[in-house]
C-alpha cells in the first residue's frame, strides 16, 4: 500500500468516526488564530482539524512534495489525546496542525508539543546551504509548480497546515517564505528573545499574529508581541547586492522600495542606505553555503552532509570577516533602526533534482538566491520576509527583507504588522 493512500485511509476513519452523517468534514481555518480560537470556543475538535489538514496534504502534497514524512496515524492520536486535556482551551497552540523541517531540533518540537500542536509530518528545506550535497527533488511553488519553492514554506502557502518550524541556515527559512508569499521570520541568537541554537526555529506563517504567536511558544514566552505600533523608526533601503558578481531582479528591488514607502506611508523616515558588505562578505556567504562556517554554527553539520568538493574549501574560512562585518554595520546602525532589502535577488529556479545538474551549478544559485538573507544569518541577527506583491514574469510571489539588530525582534514584528495591515497579502496560494 503506497503511502498516500495509507494516509488517506487513516484520515478516512478519523472523518468517519468524528462527522455526523450527511455532514462534510470540516474545512480548515486559514490562521493560527482562528483554529485557536475554534477549539477554545469548542466549534470545533483537534481530531477534526487534524482530519481536515491530513486530507488536503494526501490531496496536494502529490504534486507539491513538500513532506518528506507525513504522520498520519500518530497525529490523529495526538489530537485525540489533546481532546481529554482539561486545559484545552488554555494551551497556546491547541490542535493547531503545524509541520516542521527534519533539521529541526527535539527541544523545539517539545515545546510545540506542549504548546498543543500538532504535527502533521516533517518537510523539505528550501534548499539552499550545505544540505543541498544531499539529492533530492525540489518541492514545487505553489503559486508555480515549474519553479522552486521549500519544503515549509510550500506546506504554509498551499493551505496544508496555518504554522511550520524550519532552519534558517543561510536564511533558508525566508528564501522559501519570500518564493511561496508567506510570512518568515528568523529571531536572532543574541538577546531577550534568541532562539535556543543556531538556526533552530525560525517560523513560516500566513500572517505576522501567526507568527508572533508560534515565536512566543518557541521562546517560551507567555505573550506573543501585542500588535501596537512601533514608535517612529529610522528606516535605511539598501538594494544593492554584497559582491558585484550578484544582479538584483528590477522587480524584486522595486519589491523593497513598496514596503519602505509602506512604512513611510505610516510615517517612519526612510532614506536610501548602502550596507557596508566589505570584501569579506562574498567569501563568508560562501562559507555558508558550503558548509563552513564559525563556532557553533559548524558544530550543527554533520561532515557526512558535505561534499568532498565542499571540504576542499575550507581553506575560505576566516573568522575575523565575520567581526569585521559586524562591526561596520554595528556602527551603520547607530543610524537606523531597521534596514529593508529585496528578500531574493531573482525569482525561484526552476524544481528539479539537484544531484542531476551537479554541486558547482547549485552552490552558485543557492549563492545567487541567498545573496541578501545569508549573512544576517551568520551574524545571528533577528530578520523577516514580508510578501510584497508578485512577479510578472515568473507569477510568484515577491518579498521585502527587514532586518535590525539584536534584540529587535519586537519592533521587527511590530512594523512588519503595520506593513501587513497597510499592504495585505493572499493567504495561499490557488
């Protein structure tokens, strides 16, 4: 028996046990949000959100393959077992379908866990990084099924679960939110509200409430981020790339520029920047992308991930660069509060296998995709992707990057909300 339709016989019994005759199964609320409120209001039952989101995976991942495991039996009983939990309606994440990437750690799902959540199965990355060694099929935007998308971000933006956990590594996490016009945010790894490890739980949803929610959960914090403005935000727009060999897509620069006149339209100060990249900053992406970078960044990697031709460049590894760049934007940042960048440089390559195309030809485009997320990763500073309209040649989505400094995800969060309610975005996809 293949494993769909395993899945969908185990998410046939649920529907059958739990739906009245003559009655359809329940669709499943678009947000976090309103699933939460649901249960908590007893409109409806894990089992049955759980049910609903199983269904419409067995239905769309087919094409999609944004799952590489999906968990069907254990996450019907998950949800069974939250329905006899007296503190139902005070658990922060109750019956929320939610999936995460397999480089996801145990605490943060522990914690989803005790949030309740469910997980509905585990995805794909999106694929940039030192994880592209290992061959395997691209997941499909959801917007164009011809191009890329990431395994997260695609599972968000199809309407197969509200929520999903990823790594950030090389800004994965919001190179596949940006690609599939979902929200990502990546906290940094300094200050009150650092995630517990490098790359750990950065957050895909389709709205920034959704996020802020599932960011306090991760952080272990008892309140998400109240949606009260900003005070008034010194703005920086820097659309240049780090290293000449980078070209910015016109459309995704212009991209950058409608969510800054968004937040001066909310009255902040905006003025053009250049970000003080330095020479540093190319050989450190590629660090990055191979694999190779410093402390406990390179701890996290298996060296069974890399390929041989990926350990031969190790001898790019510098660790002063990395002080150096953070020291200079440091002091730019004395000016500004939050800086807006394209989230990608072009739009998503085309879905197919890597292992079929070679590692040379994927480190450059990863390189290319990530030429603007990647280094607020290795410094370990807090950034979102925040969908901003669609491109006319490729039909997918397009995104704008805010990045601050550490300890600026409140007001990262805060002005991305104003952006949304200002500029709203389609849920998903279709």
């Amino acid at each position: 028996m293949g494993a769909y339709q395993h899945m969908y016989d185990t998410v046939t019994r649920v529907v059958v046990d739990r739906v009245a005759p003559g009655r359809r199964a329940p669709a499943l609320p678009r947000t976090a949000e309103d699933i939460l409120s649901a249960v908590h209001e007893g409109a409806l039952i894990p089992s049955e959100l759980v049910a609903a989101a199983l269904a419409r995976i067995a239905v769309a991942d087919r094409e999609l393959n944004a799952f590489t495991v999906v968990r069907a039996e254990q996450a019907v009983a998950e949800a069974r077992a939250l329905e006899c939990r007296e503190d139902l309606d005070m658990l922060a994440l109750a019956g929320v379908p939610v999936a995460v990437e397999h480089a996801v750690a145990s605490p943060v799902l522990g914690r989803l866990r005790e949030a309740g959540a469910v997980l509905a199965g585990t995805t794909s990355g999106a694929g940039a990084g030192p994880r592209a060694d290992v061959a395997e099929s691209r997941t499909r935007n959801p917007w164009n099924p011809d191009l890329a998308g990431g395994g997260a971000a695609a599972a968000v933006a199809a309407g197969l679960v509200p929520l999903a956990v990823g790594a950030d590594a090389f800004g994965a996490v919001r190179l596949g939110a940006a690609r599939c016009g979902v929200f990502g945010f990546s906290p940094g790894r300094r200050g009150p509200s650092a995630r517990p490890g490098p790359a750990e739980h950065s957050v895909v949803a389709t709205s920034v409430a959704d996020a802020a929610l599932a960011l306090s959960v991760l952080a272990a914090r008892p309140d998400p981020v109240d949606g009260d403005p900003p005070r008034r935000l010194r703005i920086g727009v820097a659309v240049d790339p780090p290293h000449r060999l980078f070209r910015v897509d016109g459309e995704w620069a212009a991209a950058a520029w409608r969510a800054a006149a968004a937040t001066e339209a909310e009255g902040h100060l905006v003025e053009p920047v250049t970000l003080p990249y330095g020479a540093g900053v190319y050989e450190a992406l590629l660090r990055r992308v191979t694999g190779l970078s410093d402390g406990d960044l390179s701890e996290e990697l298996s060296p069974g991930l890399l390929s041989p031709r990926s350990a031969r460049l190790r001898h790019l590894v510098r660790p002063a660069q990395l002080d150096r760049i953070e020291a200079r934007l440091l002091e730019l940042f004395d000016s500004y509060d939050v800086v807006i960048t394209p989230t990608l440089a072009a739009p998503p390559p085309r879905a197919r296998n890597r292992a079929a195309r070679g590692r040379l030809p994927d480190i450059l485009s990863a390189a290319r995709s990530a030429a603007f997320t990647a280094m607020w990763d290795l410094l370990g500073w807090p950034a979102a992707s925040i969908p901003m309209g669609s491109h006319s040649r490729s039909a997918t989505p397009l995104a704008a990057q805010f990045v601050g400094q550490p300890g600026s995800e409140s007001t990262l969060l805060r002005l991305a909300a104003q952006v949304e309610r200002r500029e709203p975005w389609r849920r998903v996809a279709g």
